[in-house]
C-alpha cells in the first residue's frame, strides 16, 4: 500500500466553503392565527406570511429573527417534558447588554410568560425564557455587560 499524500510544495486546489446564512426554528403550535397573534403583540414580531385556509403554516419574523409556525393537531412531547427539561425550541440573539435588558423589560409590560426570569449566567450571557400559548421555550440571550 503507497502512501498516498501530496508533497508539501505541491499546490493544492482551493474548494470554497458553501457558507450557511440563517437557520429558522420550527415551532409546533396547536392553532397558527392564535400564535401570530402573541409574537405580533407581545414579541413584537411581523407576519412574512400564512399558509393555508384554515392555516396551517406561517412565518413571523423581527429584523433577523425568523419563526416558522406549524399546526400539529396532536401532542408532539409527551406530558411536561418541554418544562421539566427546559426543551428550548429557537434560541434568539441580541448584540448588546442593553438590548437583551430592554427586551425583557418590554415583554415584561406585555405580560409575557415567562419560563425563566432574565439572569446572568457562569458564562458570560445574559438570558431570560419566554413562553408562548402552545409550552414553546425561546431563549432571549445577549452580553451580560458591552
């Protein structure tokens, strides 16, 4: 068997990277309308678009921040599981410590449910869990301090 490396002063050919852009969570939710409704009014979201008649898909966006919501008729975690092991379902950042602060103060006035109460944590960010109508954990993280 020949081994089969190249020699160090041989050239080698450059392949670009495909490079990724965005991802977009999708959450599961029991009825599409109600929960535009709550990430238009409390998250301050837009609606890009709903899909169907009666919907059962659509999308919510806030400046680069995108949710796609899917209408699941049926139970998709057994029991409590999402609360009991903190299943986050989208994790969302912000770039500044005072950003993720106003952030958790406006939903605050909104009266957003939320799963965990901003703190800050051993690694460094600040971080607080909102609730949505169908158990969906977001987590809301930005630099504890700029």
């Amino acid at each position: 068997m020949t081994n089969q490396t190249p020699h160090i002063d041989e050239p080698r050919a450059a392949t670009p990277r495909p490079v990724l852009n965005s991802i977009e969570a999708q959450l599961f939710v029991a009825d599409v309308k109600r929960s535009c409704d709550f990430y238009t009014s409390k998250l301050g979201f837009a609606v890009e678009f709903i899909y169907g008649d009666p919907p059962h898909y659509a999308q919510v966006f806030r400046d680069n921040a995108r949710l796609n919501l899917k209408l699941v008729r049926e139970a998709v975690f057994a029991g409590d599981i999402r609360k009991r092991e903190h299943l986050l379902s989208a994790s969302i950042t912000v770039a500044t410590a005072n950003e993720i602060k106003q952030l958790f103060a406006s939903y605050q006035a909104a009266g957003v449910s939320f799963h965990q109460e901003q703190r800050q944590e051993p690694w460094g960010a600040r971080t607080f869990i909102v609730r949505d109508p169908d158990e969906n954990l977001i987590l809301f993280a930005g630099p504890a301090a700029d």
